[in-house]
C-alpha cells in the first residue's frame, strides 16, 4: 500500500484541482480519471458520491493539501514503558523505540492520459504536443498512401515506435483499427499498415470503460463481485469488474456460455472443487479460463527492526532485497480452463497501451484456440480412418499373401514328391534285375512280394497319378497373420 504522506503525483494533482472547481465538465480521454479519483478518496483527499450521478467534492485533508502542498502533519505518539519497582525516584521511565512505518516509494499514474495534459514543465509539455502532432500527421500519411507506407527509420526506430504508439493509444487510425510497424528487407527502413481490430458485437470495450455506470451487470459478473472473488486492491477493482463484464457480455453476444467457475467445499471447509479463474467461457467443446490479474512493482525492501534483530540472532536468515508491491496496471489471462496454453494480455503504461483495447484480442484467440483444437481433432479423426483403411488394406494384402505361400508351399511338396518317386522307379528297376538272380524259392517269393509292395506304394507317392491341383485352404496363425500384416503395411506407399 502507498503511504498517504507520500505526494500526489501530477495525475492525481490535476484530478484534485478538478475535483475542487467543482466536476466541471471536460472532454477526458477515457474514465480512468474515475479512478484516479477513488485512490484519492482512499487517501482522505476526497469523497466520492453516486447519488444522483457521479460527484466528488474535496475533505479537510484536501482542501489543506490544495492549499500547502503536503499533508497536514501527524503527531507520533512514544510509547513508554510504566516505572518498575526498582526504580530509585519512581520517575524513571524507559522510551521504547517504535520502528517508523515503512514508506514504500510512490509509483506514476499508470493510467492511460492524452499527452495533451499539463505536465507541469513546459519543456515536456512542448515536446509532449510535438510528438501528438507529429503522431496524428503520420496516421494521415499512412491513410493517404492506402493504407500502406514505407519511410527510412535509421537511427529513428524508438521514436517510430512511440509515434505509434501515441496513434493507436489516441485512436487516431478510428475506434476500430490499429496502427503496426514493421521491418522490410530493406535495411534502414519500416512499413506502416492499418489493420483492422477484430470484430466486437457488443458494446466497445473502451466505451464501457468511459460509460458513468453500468446499468445492468453481467449476472456472472455480479455474482463474482457479490462473492468478493477478485484479487485484487480496491483501487482497481471497478475498473477490473468493468473488464469482466465487458468480456462476458461479448461472450454471450456471440454464442458462447459464460459461467462461473465452480469452487465447492465439505463440510469441514476443504475444498473439493476448485476452478480457476474469475470467469468460465465454454465455446462449443472447450472450456476456458478468464482471469483479471493486477499487476505489481519490484521495489527495494526496507528492513524492519525485527528482521534485523533476527539476522543479528540466526546468522543463516536472509533479508529479502525486494517487495512486490501491487500497481495500477491489469492484466487479462485467458487459456484453456484444464490446461497450461495460456496467453496474457496487460497494460503497457509506457507503450500506452490499455487492456481495454486488447479485449478483441483476447476473444478472437479463445475463438481461434477453440478452432485449432477442432481443427486437431478433425485431422485426428482423418488419421484414425486412414489408418483403420491402411489396416484393411494391409489385412487384404496379407490373407492374398497368405493363399499365395501356401501354392508355393504346395508346388515345393508335390516337386519333391516327384522327385522322389522318380529315384523310388529306378531303384525298383534295379531291384527287380536282382530278383531274378535269386537261387533261393524261399529268399525269392519274399523278395517278390517286396518288390509288389514297393511298386503299389510309389503309384500312391505319385503327384502324377491323380490330376493336380491347388492345396486346400488353411488359416493364418496368429504369428503368420503378424509378420504378413507389417511386411503389407511396409511395402504399402
């Protein structure tokens, strides 16, 4: 938290002399004066009324602030412990040193501001309307040439970039387009290109953010605001629950379903459910994740008197170097509800860029996220049915393969067969040669009879004898089926 001693910025210095002529009326560039004006109320500078229509007017404190340029002083009390019995007099009193309370140092108005606003040094407020100037005449230029400008940037590509900036921050390409820059393949120069912000149904975003008030919250939205569900301080909240709202009603206007994340607990107050998330947007099958998220500050960590004592006490505690302190500056988070492809969307104090105007953005990437994912999908569905074609195909491939093995099998056996039955002949030509010569009755009718058997049975080992033909079909082991489908699959294209 900022110290109320510490002085006003420039910002909140001419929203305070504002507030004291009495709200007149005047052309700001956005509602983030309102804002403004709410850390002054925390600072007791102001109150801020919505009777009626939005009204502040100036407190003491304000009025002396506006009038001396500081706070009025504080008197610190000194705590004193009460005497003790050994006391010699009885008025001995011991001081106890109060630590003073840590001032963390002011960070500038983050708020987006026109740079036509007093600064204050007439230098910076010259140069300031140079650069406007020179920022509107270079939107001109690039309108002129349709569209599409190319100028030499050596030595001039940061002040290029800041001119661009200024054009879009001061919508001075139209509410709805965006000024880019970008190399070329010609050293030393860049090119200007409008591009037109995506579509956006309902109201626009900036034009929520300037309304005085909203006549009816996003009920999703109410409800995290009824449930204090925002983390984040009080002085950005209106403006983060205006971001949501604004994001929920675009959701609805095109179709989509916003809910709010579901957070449950037992009854012994652990959670059982716990979604992340401020908001939850379902487009179509997915289900994302909206979140708001302040911005902080890295600022140098003053020691307090306890973290002193202690290092002196325990030599290994460490004094942390740094403080994050929360900012002025949001942020939109928005990414897949169950899932770690997020992408963040923040204000950019320097570039001037406000989160306001990247809403559009952020839509159309939960949109083309949603597309992507149906996309992948889609093309997994494709692959998954080549694949169950390939298989069918290799199967097809692989019982023709099959049938195939078995002929040649066949042919192999019945050539064999052949072969043999053919040495079988002539080794009984040679053996019916010896029967002849066989003196022995006895030896010879059983040799006879051999030579009978032998003959007989060579006529049942010819393939020749009955007609030939193809085997019968079996089917595939499971081993065959295996080594048949992948030899068909590797030789399929």
């Amino acid at each position: 938290m900022v110290s109320t001693a510490t002085p006003l910025n420039g910002r909140q210095r001419e929203v305070l002399d504002w507030i004291a002529d009495g709200c007149p009326p005047r052309d700001w560039p956005n509602s983030t004066y309102k804002t403004t004006a709410i850390a002054l109320q925390n600072r007791r500078l102001v109150r801020i009324t919505k009777r009626g229509g939005w009204s502040a007017v100036l407190t003491e404190t304000g009025e002396y602030y506006r009038a001396h340029g500081a706070f009025p002083a504080v008197t610190k009390q000194v705590r004193r412990r009460p005497a003790t019995a050994s006391s010699a007099d009885g008025e001995r009193q011991t001081a106890r040193a109060v630590p003073s309370p840590r001032v963390l140092p002011e960070k500038p108005d983050t708020t987006v501001v026109s740079a036509s606003v007093e600064a204050g040094d007439p230098a910076i407020e010259r140069q300031d309307n140079e650069e406007l100037a020179a920022a509107r005449q270079l939107a001109a230029d690039v309108e002129a040439a349709s569209g599409e400008l190319r100028r030499g940037a050596t030595g001039r590509k940061r002040y290029l970039s800041r001119l661009v900036d200024l054009v879009n921050a001061n919508q001075f390409a139209g509410a709805r387009r965006r000024l880019m820059v970008a190399n070329t393949d010609t050293d030393g120069e860049v090119i200007f290109t409008f591009i037109t912000a995506p579509k956006w149904l309902s109201t626009w975003p900036r034009d929520v953010a300037a309304g005085d008030r909203i006549p009816r919250w996003h009920p999703v939205v109410a409800s995290v605001r009824t449930e204090k569900r925002l983390n984040c301080t009080a002085q950005v909240k209106p403006r983060a629950l205006r971001i949501l709202h604004t994001f929920g009603t675009e959701a609805d206007a095109r179709g989509h379903r916003t809910v709010l994340p579901r957070r449950e607990v037992d009854r012994h107050g652990y959670q059982r459910t716990y979604e992340h998330g401020d908001l939850k947007i379902t487009i179509r099958d997915y289900c994302y994740s909206v979140s708001v998220i302040q911005q902080h500050d890295r600022v140098a960590h003053v020691p307090t008197l306890k973290e002193i004592e202690e290092q002196k006490r325990y030599s290994w505690n460490r004094i942390p170097k740094w403080d994050s302190v929360p900012n002025d500056e949001l942020g939109i988070s928005v990414g897949l509800l169950e899932g770690r492809d997020f992408q963040q969307f923040n204000d950019n104090s320097k570039r001037r860029i406000v989160v306001e105007d990247l809403l559009p953005e952020a839509m159309q990437w939960l949109e083309q996220d949603a597309d992507r994912r149906d996309a992948a999908k889609e093309a997994a569905r494709l692959r998954q049915i080549a694949e169950a074609e390939r298989q069918r195909e290799a199967a097809r491939l692989a019982e023709i393969q099959h049938k195939e093995n078995l002929k040649a099998e066949e042919l192999r056996k019945q050539a064999s067969q052949w072969a043999e039955v053919g040495a079988i002949r002539r080794y009984l030509v040679a053996m019916a040669a010896r029967v002849q010569v066989i003196q022995d009755e006895e030896q010879r009718t059983a040799a006879i009879e051999w030579l009978e058997w032998c003959r007989a049975h060579v006529e049942r080992l010819d393939p020749l004898t009955g007609v030939p033909g193809p085997p019968r079909n079996r089917y595939m082991t499971w081993e065959e089926r295996m080594d048949l489908t992948n030899a068909a699959r590797n030789s399929m294209p």
